[in-house]
C-alpha cells in the first residue's frame, strides 16, 4: 500500500459516504483514488460520475488493485458479508456500522487474526470523538475503571430540547424527525440500541469484554415524559441517556441507562446533538472527551482518519481483550464472556408509573421515596439490577426509568 495513492473502494454513498467523499476531497495532506462506490438504490440520482457506481458488491469484492475496503452502509447482514468477503480476502477495512460490529464482533475478530488483516471504526462509536484509538493506544496498559457516556446525538437532542424548551417528548421527537436529528424510525435510537452497540464497542476496548447486545441491559428513553424531566429540573438535575461500563472486582457491570446528572458532572454540560464520554483511569483519573457524535462530516473525518492510519499499517493491538482470554484460560474458565457480566448488585432508580402492579416484576429492595398523584406516580429506590435486566425484552409503555446517582 502506498501512502501517496491508496486505492479505496466504498460500500454506501448515504450520510457517512458523501462526508467521507467531501472530507477526502478537502484534505490537502491525503490523496486516495476512489476506485468504485456500491449503492443499493438505481433510481437515485449520485453527485458523482455514474462510471463510479455500482450495484453489485462483486465489481469491487472481485477486484486485486483495492487497498481499503470503506463499508457504510445500513443494512447488517450484508455489511457482515462485505466485511467479512473483505478481511478474508487480505483486504483492510475500515467500518462505521455500529450495529454490525457489535453483533458480529467475535467473528470479525477472529477473521483479522487468521488472515492477517485489519479492521478498524473509529466513525461506529462517538462520531468525531477518537474514543476507540485513544483507549486502544493511549489506555494500553492503564487500569481503567470505568467509562460512561453520552453516545447517541438524537436522544440527547431530544432531552435537551425537552428540557429547555418545557416541551413532551412526542412534539420533540417529531421535530428532530423534521429538522434530520431523528430517523423516520426512531427505534433504535430511543430505545437505547444504538447507544449499546457503541457500549459494547468500548467496553471491548476499554476491558477487553466481549459482549452479544442481547446479553446487556438497554432501557432508553421512549418512555420518558415531561413530568420526569420536571422532577429532575426541580432538583436541579437533568436526564441523560448513558452507556455505562465498569469493572467490579473480577466482573463488569454494563448496560445502557437514563441517568440524573448533577452540574458538576461533565456530561451535564452536553447538550443538543453533542456526546460526551467520561473514561476513568486508577492513576489518570477522569478524563471527559466531547464533540459531535454523528453527522456526515463529524463521522466522514473518523472514517477518513481510520483510512490514513492504514497507509501506516494501523491496526487494533487488542491488549485488553487478550489479556483478558490469557487470564480466564489461566483459570480454566471456557465459554464467552457472559459470565463475566455482574448482574448481582442495586441501583438507585427513579420509577415512573401508571399502576402498581407494574413494579411487581421488579425486585425493589427499600423505597426512598414515593410520590402518588392523580397525574404522576413515581418511587426512588434501591432495585436489583437482575430485575432491571429482565425488563429489557419487555419494558412496556409505562414506567421510565432513570438512575439516581
Ligand atoms: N449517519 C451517521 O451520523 C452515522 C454515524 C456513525 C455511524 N453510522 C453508521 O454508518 C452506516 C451508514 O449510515 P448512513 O447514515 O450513511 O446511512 P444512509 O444515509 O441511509 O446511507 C446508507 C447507504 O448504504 C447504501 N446501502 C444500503 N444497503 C445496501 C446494500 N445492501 N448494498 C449496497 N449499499 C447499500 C445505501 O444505498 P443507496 O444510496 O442506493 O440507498 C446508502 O448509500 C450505518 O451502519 C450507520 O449506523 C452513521
């Protein structure tokens, strides 16, 4: 691979590829060919020279001269084959898809070992934020703690709005669909998905763990009204949607969470679109890492970053996640990592309801405090989590849940 003409083929040319497109054209120190774009939809019209497309994944896949293989597009099963064609071929890739990444992890991984190539995806968690390089390289060898995060831009928008605008989470939602901050579907959003997918990315790279996304917790916010958001104005308090991941003696505790952050908390300070990810290091101590989180461009430089790291044959050293193999094998532990989950522990939750019996299904150990009205009803209390866990195949439309720090 030469660094002064790298021949890049992309898959997608939605959001992220036409922010890559234009980031790359702009850039005065890194020259790359783009040698074909393959797109799903002939009927769109391209900004681009229609000799550049293609709709077959085989006029790239099949060609020798490709150094890097850039996949950005949405749908996951076949960005699993186009990445997986690609590393078993000898090809480099660089990936923005969170969800495929985080569902495929294990195979991915396994794939770059056997053949000797690299994965990377800097753009798939925190948008700009060069989270993943930084706990990868600069976090190598640092006893981290714990990280938490704000990671996805359209449920922070939509809390933030909420909040300074004094206005229910339906209007919000509905603007941030009109104004392009929400998808039509905002499901996995809302819910909390996305936001795992990057948890998981992290806690790879931060401890090593390698976790499926429906082995860990996610409850988002599409329950959330505006009576919890005056409760935590009140307090002087305001809602985030975070992914947490933590070490608890052998075990992690991880999952994905409305959280009431306080001011002098630095994700307090995120707003809008914006992400913030707070790493804590035993000698580093906290460390917080904000900007934009998504975007054509925010996300297109991370790509672009990930693509020049290749001219210098960057790729994942993974020290985390092999010292944690060498030191399970060296307990005779087999099996995933699932085990290594914690779910034996309480948090203090706020619970939002409509009726009672909703909170049966919840191990509540000691309530707090309990508000009962005619238009409101909510507890504050120390909960297993395990019951927490069980909520994430079915929370219902009913309760909200925030941890209370
Ligand atoms: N948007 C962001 O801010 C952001 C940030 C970080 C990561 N990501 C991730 O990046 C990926 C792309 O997101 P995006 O926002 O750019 O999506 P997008 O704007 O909807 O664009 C998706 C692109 O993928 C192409 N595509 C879809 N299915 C395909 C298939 N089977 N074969 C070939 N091409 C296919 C589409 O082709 P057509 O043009 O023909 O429709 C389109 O060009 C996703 O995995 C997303 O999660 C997005």
């Amino acid at each position: 691979m030469s660094n002064d003409k790298l021949s890049v083929a992309l898959f997608g040319f939605g959001c992220v590829g036409q922010g890559l497109y234009d980031v790359l054209n702009h850039s005065e120190v890194f020259q790359a060919d783009i040698a074909r774009i393959c797109v799903k939809d002939p009927a769109k019209e391209r900004r681009v020279a229609a000799s550049l497309i293609t709709f077959d994944k085989e006029d790239i896949l099949n060609r020798n001269d490709i150094d890097v293989v850039v996949e950005m597009i949405t749908d996951t099963e076949e960005a699993y084959r186009i990445v997986s064609r690609a590393l078993g071929s000898g090809v480099n890739v660089v990936s923005a898809s969170k969800k495929m990444l985080a569902t495929y992890f294990s195979e991915l991984h396994e794939l770059q070992e056997k053949n000797g190539t690299a994965l990377i995806y800097e753009g798939s968690a925190g948008g700009s934020i060069p989270i993943i390089r930084t706990l990868e390289e600069y976090y190598d060898n640092e006893l981290l703690s714990s990280i938490r995060g704000i990671l996805n831009g359209t449920t922070n928008y939509i809390l933030t709005r909420m909040e300074l605008e004094g206005r229910d989470y339906g209007e919000v939602l509905k603007d941030a669909q009109q104004n392009g901050f929400a998808e039509a579907d905002p499901w996995s959003d809302v819910a909390g998905y996305d936001t795992l997918y990057k948890t998981l990315l992290l806690s790879i790279h931060a401890f090593g763990i390698v976790l499926k996304p429906d082995e860990v917790l996610n409850l988002g916010i599409q329950n959330i009204s505006f009576a919890d958001i005056r409760y935590a104005r009140e307090k002087g308090l305001r809602i985030r949607l975070i992914g947490f991941a933590a070490k608890a003696g052998d075990k992690f505790r991880i999952y994905v969470l409305p959280h009431f952050v306080k001011p002098d908390d630095e994700l307090y300070k995120v707003q809008y679109e914006y992400n913030g990810i707070e790493v804590e290091g035993a000698y580093s101590c906290k460390q917080t890492f904000t900007g934009k989180g998504a975007g054509s461009h925010p996300t297109g430089s991370a790509v672009l970053s990930d693509i020049s790291a290749l001219t210098y044959n960057y790729k994942y050293a993974y020290k985390k996640l092999n010292k944690l193999r060498r030191q399970r094998h060296e307990q005779g532990q087999t099996g995933n990592d699932l085990s290594l989950l914690d779910k034996d522990f309480t948090l203090k939750v706020y619970i939002r309801f409509k009726s009672k019996d909703e909170l049966a299904r919840l191990d509540i150990r000691h309530v707090e405090e309990e508000y009962r009205s005619p238009e409101v009803n909510f507890i504050i209390a120390e909960v297993g989590f395990s019951s927490l866990y069980a909520l994430r195949d079915d929370i219902g439309q009913n309760l909200f849940v925030c941890v209370v720090a």
